[in-house]
C-alpha cells in the first residue's frame, strides 16, 4: 500500500522521473495539477489522458507495481495538496480566465476575490512557479513561446485573459513593417493566443514607461494589434497602487483593458476606477510578528555589527 507521506505534486518534475518521460508528458506537474482542478467544470477531459499517463507512470517509478487502488491514492493525495492552500478556487465560480506569465499570482488572487476561476496558468521562472504552487496548489506551464505549452491551453471559450507581459523592446525596424509585426517580443505569444482563442477580455499590465518607451511607437503597435487586427475595443489607463488601491506605495502601472464587441455588447459601459483616500500607512502593512530565525542576521554575520548599529528604531 503507497504510503500517504511518501508521495507528492512536487516529485513530478524530479529529474530522474522527468527522464523516463516522453516529450509530449513533460510538465508533469502543471498538467496533473490542471487536470485536478478543472476535475468539476468539464475541462479535465482536455488534460485527463496525459494526467492519468503520467501518473501511472510516476507509481510505477515509486513502487515498481501498479494496482488501480494505488493510482488512486496517489490522486487522492494529489487532490489534498492542490485543495489544502492559502488562496483556493472559488467554488461556485462566476467567470473563467487564464493567467499568462503568472508571477506568483498577483492578478489570480485578484480574479479569485471576484469569483473567477483560474482554468490555465503559465510562468517561466521556476522560483516564482514553486510561490504559485505553494498559493494556489497549481503548478503554472512553462514557457510560453513553446508551441507544446501554447496547445495545452484548453479548447474553450476564455472569459478574461490577463498579462503582466515583460516589455520586450519592439525595434524601430520591426515597427516600419507594420502594425501586424510582433515577431521577436513576447507580446507576439499573447497576440497568438487571443488570435486563437477570443477572449471576451483582455487584462494587461506593464510598467508605466511602456507607455513612452520608444517615444510611443512600442506602446501604438501593442494598440494597433488590439484594434485593428484583432478587432478588439481598447481601454487603458496608468494607475497608481497609492491613489487607486489605498496602498502606501507609488507605484505606477499602464492598465489596458480590450472587448471583443461581439461577446461584451456593453464594452462602452467600461470606466476604469476613480481614485480613493490613502488611508493606510506602513505600520499597517508590516508584520511585526516574529519569524523564522533564519530570516534574521544573526550576532556571527559581518554586517551585523554595522546594522545594529543604523538600526535604532523598533517601530518601523
């Protein structure tokens, strides 16, 4: 019998079992998770033949045998981990979206609050994919430029798609082509994915200078493949955390909001947010519980004589 403590999520995409895999069952992990939770909304159709592959194939590479009872232990056990996190799935969810390079689920936690449910994720890095495993108890795709991650976006009508998308530098060559040319930026992936898929909406995010960067041209092509491409309907805005989320923090951000028009009939009725007071400050955000010691300088470090020495303070 496969002992409960003896199995995880996380082993899936341990290197000597990732070895024994064929290509089209790499990203263990994020499709076993995916499966998992869409396992009540009709979508793990799309990732239950891989899933089941891969797991089966992972009892055999623990215990050599492989029973029915054992598979389905190991997802029951796989089931708890996805389930048992701090920011959970709603469960009678209002809308769909996908999470394109996820972070550590910033724009997740957010949808989740309003009730969507996250049907598909994606992030690159592997540091902020474990922080999102540990929120969400979904393990994002891998990179987004691969063709094999971009097919594993389920075949079904996407509500909100939403990007913080790294800005990538669009060229002055590349803009003298024409609106229609994306080809080198990262921009490019998430104009295919809308192309294929249609949105209702589209949910982007980016640093405020990407606005200016390129004296504007950067800013007018990412418009252009909205509109007049993709024939989408666009909003967009830089807002402030201070003045629009009462957070103590300037930080600015460009906010672009597209429709499609012939899925979101009151697409005019959008306005973005008015600001509001700032009524928290630091002292409302800092956790001033104690923690790990290990996130502590301790006596022996070389510059702890130099930081109790600056730091005088108890309070802030």
């Amino acid at each position: 019998m496969l002992r409960k403590e003896s199995i995880s999520i996380k082993e899936l995409d341990d290197k000597k079992f990732q070895n024994k895999l064929t290509a089209p069952l790499k990203e263990g992990s994020a499709i076993v998770t995916h499966y998992l939770h869409n396992r009540n909304n009709g979508i793990y159709n799309f990732f239950e033949k891989d899933a089941l592959n891969i797991v089966s194939k992972y009892i055999e590479y623990k215990i050599d045998i492989f029973p029915s009872i054992v598979a389905e232990s190991a997802l029951q056990k796989f089931i708890f981990e996805v389930e048992d996190v701090p920011f959970p799935t709603p469960k009678n969810h209002k809308f769909e979206f996908v999470d394109l390079f996820a972070g550590i689920g910033g724009f997740r936690i957010a949808l989740q609050n309003l009730g969507g449910k996250c049907i598909w994720s994606s992030e690159w890095d592997e540091y902020a994919k474990k922080t999102y495993f540990s929120n969400f108890g979904d393990v994002p795709f891998g990179d987004i430029t691969l063709e094999f991650v971009k097919s594993h976006i389920p075949p079904k009508k996407i509500d909100i798609l939403c990007a913080g998308f790294p800005c990538q530098a669009f060229s002055i060559a590349g803009y003298q082509k024409g609106f229609s040319d994306t080809r080198g930026t990262l921009f490019f992936d998430i104009e295919q994915i809308i192309e294929t898929h249609r949105p209702k909406i589209v949910f982007l995010e980016n640093v405020k200078n990407l606005v200016t960067h390129d004296k504007g041209r950067t800013f007018k092509v990412i418009l252009e493949i909205l509109e007049k491409k993709l024939g989408y309907k666009v909003f967009h805005k830089v807002l402030n955390s201070m003045t629009h989320a009462n957070i103590p923090q300037n930080r600015e951000r460009i906010f672009i909001v597209a429709f499609d028009p012939k899925q979101v009939k009151s697409y005019n009725n959008f306005k973005f947010p008015k600001k509001i007071p700032l009524t928290k400050t630091i002292h409302d955000i800092i956790d001033y519980n104690k923690q790990e010691d290990k996130y502590y300088y301790p006596e022996s470090h070389k510059y702890f004589p130099i930081l109790s020495k600056e730091i005088t303070k108890t309070d802030t």
